[in-house]
C-alpha cells in the first residue's frame, strides 16, 4: 500500500527473537467534530504527509503555529505536512463543498511532489490560497479525485475529477511508478463512467495510469466487479520486476478483468474471495489469483494491502473468515477455530508467477474484527503489518516456529489497532498495539528509524503498551497519530554448514534491499577472503580446519541499528568425492598434467587412463561436469561456466580422488 523506497529501523528483532517495541510518541489532533486519518506516507527527507476527513473546525500541530481548518460542510479532506517525529506542521490544506469529501490516500514521488485522493459530492472548488481548481460534479453523486501539491510549500499543482459515473465514484489507493514516472491509481465506479473523463470503464473496481503533469489519463481498466467502495484496495509499483499490483475482493460470480492483452475470466462461489493481480507498466493484466473456498459458501476474504521492497519481493496482507487457500508451491490452507469473525493473513508471493511462498495469520481464538488492514516495508526486509482488532483475549502472531502474542490492558469492550512484524522469510519477530474504543480507518509507513500511523479513535485516553503514551481526544472521532521505533536487526550469518577439505564456501546471507550502506564485521579472520564484506568466502585449506568447528560472528552496523548473527562450520567426514576421502594423498598430481591454468574454457587433461573419472566441481561442492577418461589427451569445454575457482580432480573406480588441482576460469 505504501512506496517501495520508504525505510525503517523496525520494531523488533528480524532473527525471530521478540523484544520490547517502543510507541514514542502519540498525539490527537481535530476538533469536537468527526474526524479520523485515513493514510499516511513520507518523502525522502523524511516529512510525512497525512490525509483523511474532518468536519467542523479542526487544529493540526503543536505550539505556534497551530493550523487550523474549517470545514465548507457535512465534512471535508485535508492533507497535513509533518516536519520531524512529532506533531510539528508545515502546513495544511483542505478539499471541500458544501456537502461532504474525504481524503483516502496520499503519496510522494521523487519531484517533491505530493498526491492525495479520495472523493467529493456535488461542486467543489480545489485552493491553495493562491490558485483555485474548480471540479465539477453530477448533481448528488460523489466523484473521485486526486489532487497535485508541491511537497516544500504546499502550492496547489492540479486537481482532476478523476472518476465518475452516475453513482458512488471514489479514488482509494496511489503509487507511483519511478521507472516510467507516472501515477497508478485504484478506485471503484458504482455505475458505467469514465476516468479523466476520456477512458470508459464499467461499474466495479479499476486501474489507471495518468500522467503526473496533468492527470491525463494514459490507460484504465476494470480490476474486478465488486462495487463497495468503502473497501480498501491494495496497490504498489515493483521496480526490480517493472509491476503494478493490485489487491481487492470479489463477490460470488463470474468477472472479466481486463488489461491492454485482453480479459482473464474469473468465477467465485464464496460470499468474498481475495483477489490479486500483476499488470504491466502498459496495462497488460499478466496473472491474477483469488484465494480458493474450502467449502464453505460464507468463506470471506479480501486482499487490502500489498508492499514491496523495490527488488521484487512482494506481501499481500488483509482478512480472511472459516478457511482461506492461496496458491503456493504446494497450496496453502490458512485455518480459524471462529466462524463469525476474520482473521489477518500476511503472504510473501513469487512476483512472475503470483505463486505464494509463505503465509501466515494474526489474531485470536475468541474474537479478533481485523476489517482494516494496512502494511509497509523496511529497508531492512522487515514486513509490518498493521489492522484494527477487536478482542477479549490474546493476540498472536505465527511465522516459522514462533508464535508471538500481545494482550490489550484490562476493559469491558476492547477495541484496538495491532502491529505485526515478520522477516522476509516469513519469521515472526514482534507485536504490539494501542488500545482504544475504535478504528475504522489505519494507514501505516515508514522512514529511518521510525514506524508512522494514523487512524481513528474514540476513547477520552488511548493506552498503549511498550512505551509510555497517553493519547486524550477531543471530539467524538479524533485524528491519531503514532510513532514506534526500535532496533532491527539486519545480520544474517547463514546457515551452519559442513566443509571439506580444499573446499570454498560463501558464508553470509544475501544482503536484504536497501542496506547498501551498512559496514560488516567478521571474526575470527581464519580461512576467511575478507573481514569485513556481508559475504565472504571460507577457504578451507588441504589439512583441513584444524579444530572440531569454527563458529564466525557477523557484525552489521547500519542504520537499523548494530546487530550480530553466528554460523558454525564442521568438518565433513563423508566426502566421497573430496580428498578428504583419501587424506594421506600428496598435494601433488603426480603424473597428471592440467592446462593453461588460468583458463578462457578450454582445459587439457594428460595422464587420466580409462576407468578413471575426471570430475569438475564447483566451490560449493556441486559437480559441473563429469565425463569418463580415455586414456588418450583429452581437452574439457567449460567455457560455459562462470568465471571463478573450480577444481578438477581424477577419480578411480571407487569415486576415489587420486589428484586434483584447483583451476580458475578467466
């Protein structure tokens, strides 16, 4: 739901070890009318940007000096620049009539530049102060919108009706696509209309591209057919897989989602099946999947939210009632004791094919109403996945072999938002939450150090747990706004491993996105081809390690914070094709000759006799080749195999190495 370039130190540790998560600051901002935050982001300087709908008059900031709005009528959208962790405010604008508007969603782009959306009803002039935007509007019907601010001054840039029909239009979700610098947007049509006023669509769920300068539209589609346009709707842009994708929900039917390559029909039984789709920057619809019944007629699921890291890993999150099944390698069943209340899933997929590699659930055996559903990443690959909850009992969260659970603080009628934090590989490491008498409306970002929320709350104290905050409302629906932080751990040792002799082998996992600025640290140096690289490769000499094992310590400092992670390296007693097999053999190859040495690809082997083997392996013990001797010069093509150091080895009848030589492709 969020950009794919945000960053946060996290909340928790990545390795799967819960610790204690910190809310550092909390405020409350309105008036005594309904108001709430619905979404929230950050640019890169680190400013966030907060949208949603208040009525009457309302005040935004602390000190002087405090902005404050008034509502045109019934209720208005407004978008809040916040400078630092606090309620600090740059400035603030409003879009409203004189009936009632809404913001949905905000999001930044790389030109300092700001979008909001969400709809309007009726007429409704568009200002900064300085320039004014009038948008026009079907007598009693809302339109969608989206606006175009300046980030540094809040200048009013353009706004456009971007949908309408005769009916309920909305805009509900924005990304911004950073390889071909154009804005995706998400929204839903209650009739037959068009968006941008140039591209028909029909009544449902649809996708747009639109050009950032203007709000031209570029192309659009229709997603699906569900017309509720109180749903959210989850949507990013990947840049390592050049992809759009698009979460929402279906209802029982049969559908047609549309791209530029045509339609993909689509038929549920369910009474709300997830729905989730990849489109191409030109609006090709590439895959879709919807989460499958499991026999059950009111089975009900919906897909609200997805992020990215930008490198192609993507998570879809949102809820699920009874039973869900997604498509995975194999099929994944995700299951729940309750059959009256939904539960949260959170999903890792394989971007190019849709398929889901892990799954995992939030929530409780008694009650746990997780409607709303919002997620961000961190640079660190940590996934944070934020919904409301209602609940009498404790909260868990599963991933790997862990199970975390959070209580809310004592109450009759608990009503509260939750935070559950999981690693790229599916582990969970942390949750939390605020306790509170409702949220209807969550968004959720990140940046540096720090997790951003906004929502809506009702109670006169929100109480929250893992920092100190007490949050005091003023009007029936307030504005809340909460900042978390902790340390993140971004270490990754690998796994534990056994070595033979002669033997090279990277250790270290691949460093997740977004943390190329981190130093690394590794001890001890033995064996090892560099101390501080995230992955340095192990050379195990011919005598072996020498000792029973080594365990190495990696050491990352970043802006996570600092973290460690360990591996152990063993000897490998069973190595039949190593020389450890035969220990007492000299390093030397006797009467073997192999060359050049370095090589281009073309190696020439002499003295191998037949029934022997000449073997060629890869640094990590894979074998890349194998072909019998002839007794006669033979010369090896490896010509396609990477650069790097293989080794070449002569084996009898047994599998036995009778010689070897370490070779180096060119």
């Amino acid at each position: 739901m969020k950009k794919c370039f945000i960053t946060l130190a996290g909340l928790a540790c990545m390795l799967g070890t819960a610790h204690a998560q910190f809310w550092t600051t909390g405020f409350a901002e309105g008036g005594s009318g309904n108001d709430g935050g619905r979404g929230i982001t950050t640019n890169a300087a680190g400013d966030r940007f907060v949208t949603g709908r208040f009525s009457s008059t309302a005040s935004f900031g602390a000190g002087a000096p405090t902005h404050t709005l008034i509502s045109s009528g019934s209720g208005d959208a407004f978008l809040v620049k916040y400078t630092g962790a606090g309620n600090t405010v740059a400035w603030t604008r409003k879009i409203g009539g004189a009936a009632d508007e809404s913001g949905y969603e905000v999001f930044t782009d790389p030109f300092n530049a700001v979008y909001v959306c969400g709809y309007y009803t009726g007429p409704i002039t568009v200002t900064d102060g300085l320039t004014t935007i009038p948008l026009s509007a079907t007598a009693g019907d809302r339109e969608g919108f989206i606006a175009k601010y300046s980030t540094i001054s809040g200048h009013l840039l353009w706004a456009r009706r971007i949908a309408s029909s005769t009916g309920q239009d909305v805009v509900i979700n924005l990304t911004f696509d950073d390889i071909n610098n154009r804005l995706i947007a998400v929204g839903r049509t209650t009739n037959n209309g068009t968006i941008s006023g140039t591209h028909a669509v029909t009544a449902g769920t649809f996708v747009c591209s639109l050009d950032k300068d203007n709000g031209d539209c570029l192309w659009a589609y229709n997603f699906s057919s569900s017309t509720d346009n109180n749903r959210p709707i989850g949507l990013c842009f990947d840049s390592g897989t050049q992809s759009i994708f698009v979460g929402t929900s279906i209802t029982a039917g049969t559908y047609s989602l549309t791209g530029s390559g045509g339609s993909i029909p689509i038929t549920t039984t369910v009474n709300r099946a997830a729905l989730y789709a990849r489109y191409s920057p030109t609006g090709n619809l590439w895959w879709q999947w919807t989460s499958i019944e499991s026999g059950t007629q009111d089975q009900t699921a919906e897909a609200q939210s997805i992020v990215s890291d930008g490198q192609g890993n993507v998570y879809i999150s949102g809820y699920y009632m009874r039973h869900m099944i997604i498509k995975g390698f194999p099929d994944q069943l995700l299951s729940y004791s309750s059959t009256s209340q939904p539960n949260i899933f959170t999903f890792k997929i394989e971007p190019l094919s849709g398929m889901v590699v892990w799954s995992h659930k939030s929530g409780d055996s008694q009650e746990n109403f997780g409607t709303n559903v919002s997620s961000a990443i961190s640079p660190c690959g940590a996934i944070f996945v934020a919904f409301t909850a209602w609940s009498l009992g404790p909260i868990s969260a599963d991933g790997g072999n862990t199970t975390l659970t959070y209580t809310f603080p004592p109450g009759f009628f608990i009503v509260g938002l939750c935070v559950s934090e999981y690693s790229p590989d599916g582990d969970v490491s942390g949750i939390n939450g605020v306790k509170s008498l409702s949220y209807t409306s969550l968004d959720i970002c990140t940046h540096g150090d720090y997790a951003y929320l906004t929502a809506d709350g009702i109670s006169t104290t929100l109480s929250t747990n893992g920092g100190p905050v007490t949050i005091t409302t003023a009007g029936s629906y307030d504005i809340v706004n909460l900042v978390m932080w902790g340390p993140n751990a971004v270490a990754n040792a690998g796994a534990d491993r056994l070595v033979c002799r002669n033997g090279a082998y990277l250790l270290g996992g691949t460093p997740n996105p977004g943390t190329s600025g981190n130093s690394y640290s590794w001890s001890p140096t033995t064996f090892l081809s560099c101390t501080t690289c995230a992955q340095p490769t192990l050379n195990v000499p011919s005598t072996g390690l020498g000792v029973s094992s080594i365990t190495y310590t990696t050491t990352v400092t970043s802006a996570c914070g600092i973290t460690t992670d360990v591996v152990t390296v063993s000897p490998n007693w069973d190595c039949p094709r190593n020389r450890m097999a035969n220990p007492d053999l000299s390093d030397s190859t006797g009467s073997f000759l192999f060359y050049p040495n370095p090589s281009n690809g073309q190696i020439t082997v002499e003295g191998a006799t037949e029934g022997q083997q000449i073997v060629v392996v890869s640094p990590d013990g894979r074998t890349v080749l194998e072909k019998p001797a002839t007794g006669t010069t033979q010369v090896l093509d490896l010509s396609e195999l990477a650069a790097g150091l293989y080794f070449i080895r002569i084996t009898n009848t047994e599998g036995i190495s009778v010689a070897e030589q370490k070779i180096i492709l060119q």
